[in-house]
C-alpha cells in the first residue's frame, strides 16, 4: 500500500491553474467584498490566501469522506444555526407515527413564539433594502437547508413576481412548493409554513394539495403587515388563522379518518358520548377496571371510572384527590345512564350525596 503523503513543509509553493475569465472577476468580486465587510481576516487579503484557504479546508474534508458532489449539499452556517437551536435527529417513521394525532391541531403560536422571533430577525435582517435579489438568495438558503435534512424529497421558496415587484415594490408574492415521503411530518411542517407566512405578514392565496404524492403549493401576498417593526397580534392571529386553515378545515377532517372528527368532539362540553347498549358500557368498564387491577391500586378504581365518564361528559369532576362530582348529563332521558354510574360505583366505593354533589369515599 502506498504511504500518505502528507503537506509538504515548505512556507510556499507555487501552483499555476487556468480558470475562465468570468471565474477570476467573481473571486476577486468576492475578495473585494468581503474584505471590506472584514478587513482583518487574513483568509480575505490575497487571492492566493483564499484560495490557499479554500483548497486545505476541501482537501481535508475529502480525507474525512466527502466527495465533490457534497458540494451540491453545503448549507450556511446562519440557516444551520438558526434551525439548529430548534431541531434534533430522530428516527423519522417514529416520529411520523406520533404527531399523526395531531394532524388537524392547531399550532400554539405562544408555544413557539421564540422561533417565529428569530425567524422574523433573520428575515428583517435580509430584507430591510427591500432587495428582492438578496431576499430570493435568502429563501434559496432556506430551501437548501430543507433539501438536505431528507425531510422532504423536494422542497422550492421563490419570489413570483420577482420582475413586477422590483419596479412597483407592491404586492410582493411568495411560492413554497413541497413533495414529501413522510405524510404526518410533512403536514406538520406545512402547518409551520402557513405560520411563518402569517408571521411575516402574508395572506395565503392559493393552495394546492394531493394526499396520493404528500405534494403541496402555497402562494402568498404581502399585506400591509408585511415584517412590521412591531407585529399587531390581532392581525397575526388573523392571518394565522386564515392560513391554517386551508390544511385544518373541517372537510379535510371529514375527508379524513373518523377519530380525526371524535378528537375535536372530545374538546366539545356540549357534546356527551352515549352507548348502544348495556353490554357495550359494561365492557368497557370492565377493560378499565382490568388495567386498574394490574397496573394501580384497587381503590383507584372508582377515581379512574369517574375520569372516564367525565371524558365522556357525562360528570364534572370539581375535586380530584376528594373525589366530587357533579352530572351534566342532559336531564330529560337520562335517568337510567346516571343510576347505572352510581349503582357500579357504589360496588366499588361509599357515595356521599351533598347539595347535588356527590363523594367518593
């Protein structure tokens, strides 16, 4: 096998390489500015000591295993770091498995705000000349970051009316084109994309999804809201809402699987859950107590079948660690589901009743 050969020693040496013209004006395009932004890195005083720069820092990350196409997948470091604060590897079909629930939740924008926070900053920070070149340069990088997570299998953020906007600097509008392999995450995260038009102040215009391809396309138009130094937040939440709710609307729901529509049922006080039948209750009751026995203590049980009923709206329970409750079921046609309750849960436990209320002992 052949030894490494290793850098050579000398302080110098000198290399001839032929590049186009076009090339040799962008690097010293680049230099200059560069140079001014930071006049003391050395990297940025010579061509020779940027490319002398460049070319150890590519040599070494090609002993590390990189090849030139990974040059095809560099991301900035201010969109790494950015995302970075807020991200974390995972094993992708677990996560897809667990915020399939949530798939038609809101987001909770005050659970997120330090994100959307930063976000807008680096946002103002890009677009504060009005520079639609630099902005589209700045979603380019957002789309490079998202490309290379695998998240999505494709992922495109561009300005429409890129010509029409440099002349009349009105009516700025926005694309974001997405495919990808995991259908939960991918709506989750155009979830997020709907938020962060809304942060920056854009009203969703047009929208397109296909569940068969998890294929989705946003267009947004600035409003009046657009990256205002200080965010109205009854307008935000307008726009938010508006925005969501193209993905969160009730005939995706009802399009959807059935426990979709019985998960915004449950958040309903209004709405109380009845069973067919005798057996079906007892069943269930049964199933509970089952689990009580094997994985808590006996006399929890009474306490978790006052949980369960009052999922189902049929009781307030106003003192847990007490055990006081109240009915609200429906008085008329009633009687017999809350006689039932009391009559099980006075095989279980002593019932105390008080001004309408009623004690678990």
């Amino acid at each position: 096998m052949t030894k490494k050969k290793y850098l050579s020693t000398k302080k110098t040496s000198r290399q001839t390489i032929s590049i186009s013209p076009a090339l040799k004006d962008w690097v010293k395009r680049y230099l200059n500015k560069m140079n001014s932004e930071n006049p003391e890195d050395e990297r940025y005083k010579s061509i020779s000591a940027f490319y002398t720069y460049v070319m150890e820092k590519a040599m070494n990350a090609f002993e590390k295993g990189k090849t030139l196409d990974d040059f095809e997948h560099f991301v900035d470091g201010e969109i790494y770091e950015f995302y970075d604060e807020y991200s974390f590897k995972a094993h992708r079909p677990m996560v897809e498995m667990s915020v399939r629930p949530h798939k038609y939740t809101n987001l909770d924008l005050n659970f997120i705000t330090h994100f959307f926070n930063d976000f807008v900053l680096i946002l103002k920070k890009t677009f504060s000349s009005k520079n639609v070149k630099k902005l589209q340069k700045f979603l380019d990088r957002i789309s490079s970051y998202l490309n290379s997570n695998k998240i999505a299998d494709y992922i495109k953020i561009e300005v429409l009316n890129l010509e029409e906007f440099k002349k009349t600097k009105k009516d700025l509008t926005v694309m974001i084109e997405t495919r990808c392999p995991y259908e939960h995450i991918c709506y989750e995260n155009n979830k997020l994309y709907a938020a962060l038009f809304a942060i920056a102040g854009m009203k969703v215009i047009n929208f397109t999804y296909s569940k068969k391809n998890s294929y989705y396309r946003w267009e947004a138009i600035a409003t009046d809201q657009l990256l205002k130094e200080e965010l109205l937040e009854e307008e935000t939440t307008k726009l938010f809402n508006h925005n969501i709710s193209f993905l969160t609307n009730y005939k995706r729901v009802l399009d959807d699987e059935h426990f979709y529509l019985w998960m915004k049922l449950a958040k309903d006080k209004g709405v109380w859950i009845d069973f067919d039948n005798k057996f079906t209750r007892e069943r269930w009751i049964k199933a509970i107590e089952d689990d009580i026995k094997k994985f808590s203590a006996r006399e929890d049980i009474g306490t978790y079948i006052l949980k369960f009923f009052e999922t189902l709206h049929w009781i307030d329970i106003e003192h847990e660690d007490n055990r006081i409750f109240t009915f609200r079921l429906p008085k008329a046609g009633n009687n017999e589901n809350k006689e039932s309750l009391l009559k099980y849960l006075a095989k279980v436990s002593t019932i105390n009743q008080i001004d309408g209320k009623y004690q678990l002992k």
